[in-house]
C-alpha cells in the first residue's frame, strides 16, 4: 500500500477520499518535529494542500533539502503558481493542481506520480539477454491479449446507433488510446421519447478499468432510474460496496425532453457539460455537485435543470481533452474547449461540430501525445 503524507487537513473529506482510494494516509502530530519526523519515516508520496498551508514553496523546498524526501514525488493543491526550489542533484518532481479542481483529476495525479516513481526504480534482478528478451517476448503477448480483451469489452459498453429524433440532432467522438482506458458513454430513448445520455471515466486503464466499466454499465442498467441524479444515487448504492479499493467512476447524466426544450443534469466527480446559447453567443458550465461513483455508499447527486432554445447545444465530454496539453505544457482548460464550440457553425450537424471542435485540439496539441481517452457527446436541439 502505498503511503502519502498529507499536509493541510481541513476537514475529514479529502484524508477519507485518499484512503477510500487504497492509500495509507500520515498526517503530522504535534508529538515530532517535521525534520524528525521525514528523517524516520519510509514516504511514497507528499501531498500539501496550498489552500490550508499557505507557502508551498517552502514545503517543497524543504522536503527537497532533505535526504529521505528529495526523490519523494510532491503533489501540491494551490490557488496560485509558485516556484520550488530543488536542493540537491536529484529532487523529486512537483505537480501543481489548481484550485479548484474535480476529484478525478486528483487521484490520476497522484496515481501517475507514483507509477513514475516505480518506473523510475532499479530492477536488481540479472539475467541472461536471452532470458530477458524470452521475458519481453512473454510479456508482450500476454499484454497484446488482455488489451485485446478489454477493448473488446469497452466496445460492448457503447450504444450501436444513437437514438433518432427530428427535433434533436446527436453526435458522439470516441477516441480511445492505443492503451485501453475507461471511458464509456450511452445513449437510449425513454418509453416517453426523452433522451438520456450518459458519459463516464473510470479510474486507471487496462483491463481492469474495463472490467470496472462493464460494472458500472451493468449498476446503471440494473438502477432503473429515468431522472439523472436517481440514477446517479442508485448506480453509487449499488457499486460502492463492491467496487475495488482505489477504483472509481466520475459520470455526467442528462435527460432531454425534445418537445419542450427541458434539460436535466447531474454530475458524479464529472466534468461539467456546456450549455451553448446560440441566441446570446455564450457559453455556460453546467455544474451540480456530487462525488464519484463508488466513493461513499450514501452519497447524493443536485439536479440541475435548464432548457434549449432551437440551435442551442449540449456538451458532454471526458477530461481527457481539458487535461490534454501542448509542447509547452499549457493544457487545453474549459476556456478554449468553450470558445472552439461557440466558434463552430450554427447551421452546422453536430458531427461537424465536433470535427471543428477536434480540428482546433488537434492543432493545439500539435505533435503532442494524447495520454488519455478523449470522448464528446454533442446534442442539438434542432426543432
């Protein structure tokens, strides 16, 4: 298990959040001084919430001035940019996470940290080149198969035709990595002509995330639930308790009633949907509060409620695309995913307007490697 050092308790949320996540939680006593404390004790990780502790860069620097924390990966939660200063000829890596901030986010930053400290690591084991070659040859192709089996599984998930309606126009962009992720989304029709959506991101990747996804489909078919904030409260009813330590579902829930225009949403550990004005050139964030699904067996999801003009538009997406960065690290944000769907044609389909969407985040990124799924969900009111 692996241990974190939490500095800049609040409140119990975020210590249960990390040990609900499969971590070991420290957190500082009054009974030790910090220098002793770090100096006898085996830590996997720092995490420094920057909105309690205030300087952070002094944290930082002082963990990297010492022997037993300067190749411990720190993790900081910060309104603001800071420098760290590194003491020494190898101190560990910084990761800034701006306030605020969906838990989703914070738990891959913390699980990428650690997985590149591992990877990191010496392998002490010897070995002959033929062995070892055997070994890579073995490993690849038993790696090639579960790839091959979950993404078999992931595209059972996805609806195979999105529901058709002459006053509503729907598209969806699903662009999986190489390596399986745990994006899925679906799209149904109500026995009263609604539209419901779903879109969701489970933690991690592979097969295992796979698995949890095919979970997480099987809970929401089993809820029963029309209305996006029940559903969202009984899929969590149901997975919490078996879910694996560690392992995580964010979802966003919308249902569309295309003769009146009503929109639905609730959101568990989810990006927020953007609502597109045509009428007044704006965009706006659809929020509505709720954790992952699988944190905490009672927790409740806010309905939010609004309504489509004709030409008005929906947009649910996974943080793959916000999170994507550029050569120079910038990453892609709400703001200029906001601006490339206010910039799209509004005669345009909704398939075209992911494609110009796409267009614009092909180009910022460059040659820059997408390191996760990258999903869009688009609905238009068109009548």
């Amino acid at each position: 298990m692996d241990s974190i050092f939490f500095l800049g308790r609040d409140n119990d949320s975020l210590p249960t959040l990390l040990q609900k996540l499969g971590y070991s939680v420290i957190e500082p006593t009054d009974q030790i001084s910090l220098p002793d404390f770090v100096s006898n004790t085996s830590l996997d990780l720092i995490l420094i919430d920057g909105r309690v502790m205030g300087d952070v860069g002094e944290l930082c620097s002082f963990f990297h001035s010492q022997q037993n924390t300067r190749s411990v990966p720190i993790v900081c939660i910060s309104e603001e940019d800071f420098e760290a200063t590194k003491n020494g000829e190898v101190a560990s890596p910084v990761e800034v996470i701006k306030a605020p901030f969906t838990v989703g986010t914070l738990a891959s930053r913390i699980a990428m940290m650690l997985r590149l400290r591992k990877l990191a690591g010496t392998d002490e084991r010897q070995g002959s080149l033929a062995e070892i070659n055997a070994s890579l040859r073995d490993n690849n192709l038993r790696f090639k198969k579960e790839l091959d089996e979950a993404r078999s599984i992931q595209q059972s998930l996805l609806p195979r035709n999105l529901p058709r309606d002459a006053r509503v126009d729907l598209a969806v962009s699903y662009q999986p990595l190489d390596e399986v992720g745990g994006d899925w989304y679906f799209a149904s029709q109500t026995a009263d002509k609604k539209v419901s959506l779903q879109i969701a991101d489970v933690s991690g990747h592979g097969l295992s995330a796979a698995f949890i996804g095919s979970m997480a489909k099987l809970a929401m078919t089993a809820a029963a639930r029309e209305q996006p904030d029940e559903l969202l409260g009984e899929m969590n009813r149901l997975l919490a308790p078996q879910i694996p330590s560690g392992r995580f579902v964010t979802m966003g829930s919308c249902l569309y009633d295309p003769s009146t225009g009503a929109l639905r949403w609730a959101r568990a550990g989810h990006p927020p949907a953007l609502l597109l004005r045509r009428s007044s050139q704006t965009v706006a964030q659809i929020l509505g509060d709720g954790f992952a699904v699988g944190f905490f067996e009672d927790s409740t999801y806010a309905l939010v409620e609004d309504r489509l003009e004709v030409g008005d538009a929906v947009l649910m997406f996974t943080d793959g695309i916000t999170e994507a960065q550029d050569r120079s690290g910038d990453a892609f944000g709400l703001q200029r995913l906001s601006e490339a769907l206010l910039a799209s044609n509004p005669e345009a389909s909704c398939s075209d307007i992911l494609l110009s969407i796409l267009d614009v985040f092909d180009e910022f990124r460059g040659e820059r490697l997408i390191r996760d799924d990258v999903t869009l969900l688009l609905l238009k009111r068109s009548a």
